[in-house]
C-alpha cells in the first residue's frame, strides 16, 4: 500500500463508493481535515485504506488477496476501528485486519438543519460559564480537561482548527465540565461532537455547549450539522434531538472492544455476551484482553 500525498487525494475518490454517513472522510478527501489516505497503486488504485480524524476507511475493491494481506499486515493497528465502505469488505474482514477478535456495532447518523433549542444560554446553571475554544484556554494547563479538549483540536492541526473550526466549553471555575468541538467541515456541512465530565452530567450542559457550537455554524454559513454516536447511546441522542437532529442513518462499524462510553448503553445480558465473545481472546492473551473482559463481567455482573 502507497501513502498518497494530499495532493494526490483525488486519484482515490472513484473508489468511494458510499461512506454517507461519516462526513470526515469528504472533508479528508477534500484536504479541510486531516488524515492519510492509502491505495494499492497510484496508476490504478483498486482498495484503499483512509484515516480521518474520526474514524479509519476500507474502500474498494477486496478481490486482490495480496492486497488485504498488506493491509492486514502492514497498514492496520491491531485495536484500529474500522468503517467498512462496503458489504464486501464486510464478509472477509479476516482477509484484511490483524485483529481476529473484530465484532461489528451500529452507529447512528443524525442531521439538523436548524437549532430548535435556541435559548440554551438562559438555561446555564448558576457557577458555570459559556466560552468559545480559544487558544488561551487550550493553552491553560491548569484547567482540568484540558488535555482531553486539547487532543480533539489538535486532531485538525491548531492552525486548521482555528481557520476553520469552532467549538464551546461549559466551564466551572478550573474545571471544564463539557465541550462540544466540531468534528470536521466541508462546504456548507459540518459534524460535531460532545463530551461531559462524569461529574457534571444530568445538568443539561452538555445540550448547552452543543448548541452553542450549532449556533455559531448556523450563523456562520453551515447549512446542515451532522451528529453521530453509538446506536446504543441513549444520551447522546436525546441531546441530539434536543437541539432539533432527526435520525436518517444507522450504519456498521467494526471495533475491537466494547465501544460503548457509559455502562449503562448495554444491559447485564448483552455485557454478558461481550463477556463470552472475548473470553477465548482472554485465555489465549490474558494481559492484552485483561481490561476488556474485566468491564464485561463486572457489568455482566459474573465472574472473571
């Protein structure tokens, strides 16, 4: 497989053939965000392989057993988590990922294009205050979470975020308690995101600081937001349709670990399910598979 060049983006476009719902592989492709795109040739590309910076790309085609073996080998991390642009890649994800232990999960897309909930501000709790992302904040190491807020705009590269991105914290004193930060752009579209720290949630912040960052790219040119998550993610999409996003896509990816943030996105009976998936993964590599199959049981509620 060959790195291609930003440059050389365009030789790789024909082999797209879907990936509607993961708007960072148009905004990789059309150079706003950043990633890497990989392809077996540069005189006739058959499959690629494209990082972005949400999610990592197979595309094309799967029919060159050599190919998804250097793929396999050469191109992929054994954790990676992969987006499938197609059924084909689907049925041999052996063929082409180091990791045998790969188990598909639903995502779902949601767009907006408008904000419904547009006195969010009048809703901020007493204590905590609504601010842009600014560079002195990233800059700020003694604000807790900053690091966290920090890797998500560095994904774009600094100078790119601040040209071409935008995002609001929820802040309480020195800590950031949520930030939304958008997740990539391209035209007039544009996906974000949300996290809230544990200790802040069930205050409607996370709402607050997600419409604060709609807001702005409603005002800003923005004609339609993407919002995605994990289909079992309650949370996160109650937020979502809070500010006004509907449902238009539930799609497969490909994980090597339980992808769910919170516990509660799964019951005791499927943790139990995920328990006896990687349990033969725990007997051959106890130490790799150690953490995994620890939150399966203790959520499983059974034995180790």
């Amino acid at each position: 497989m060959i790195l291609l060049n930003p440059l050389e983006y365009d030789i790789a476009r024909p082999l797209i053939t879907d990936c509607s719902a993961e708007l960072s592989v148009f905004a990789t492709l059309g150079r706003t965000n950043p990633g890497e795109v990989w392809v077996d040739s540069r005189e006739k590309p058959t499959a690629l392989v494209m990082r972005t910076t949400e999610t990592t790309v197979v595309a094309g085609s799967v029919a060159n057993a050599a190919v998804l073996e250097d793929i396999r080998c050469n191109v992929l991390d054994e954790w990676e988590v992969v987006y499938p642009d197609s059924a084909e890649w689907e049925s041999c994800t052996e063929k082409w990922h180091p990791n045998p232990w790969l188990r598909r999960y639903m995502r779902r897309r949601l767009t907006a294009q408008k904000l419904l909930y547009t006195d969010y501000a009048a809703h901020l709790p007493d204590g905590y205050v609504l601010e842009p992302v600014t560079r002195e904040l990233l800059e700020d190491a003694s604000i807790e979470n900053h690091d966290a807020l920090r890797h998500w705009v560095d994904n774009w590269g600094r100078d790119n975020y601040f040209a071409r991105g935008a995002g609001f914290v929820v802040r309480q004193g020195n800590v950031l308690a949520s930030w939304s930060v958008t997740d990539c752009v391209i035209g007039d579209r544009a996906a974000i995101g949300i996290v809230t720290d544990a200790r802040h949630r069930r205050r409607g912040l996370g709402a607050i600081a997600a419409a604060a960052t709609a807001d702005y790219w409603f005002r800003h040119g923005i004609r339609e937001l993407d919002w995605l998550c994990v289909a079992a993610n309650k949370g996160s999409q109650a937020i979502a349709k809070k500010l006004g996003f509907t449902l238009v896509q539930e799609y497969p990816t490909y994980t090597c670990r339980p992808p769910y943030e919170n516990d509660g996105d799964q019951t005791a009976e499927q943790w139990r399910e995920w328990a006896a998936y990687y349990r033969p993964a725990y007997e051959q590599a106890p130490e790799k598979y150690r953490e995994i199959m620890e939150r399966c049981c203790r959520c499983g509620e059974i034995t180790l």
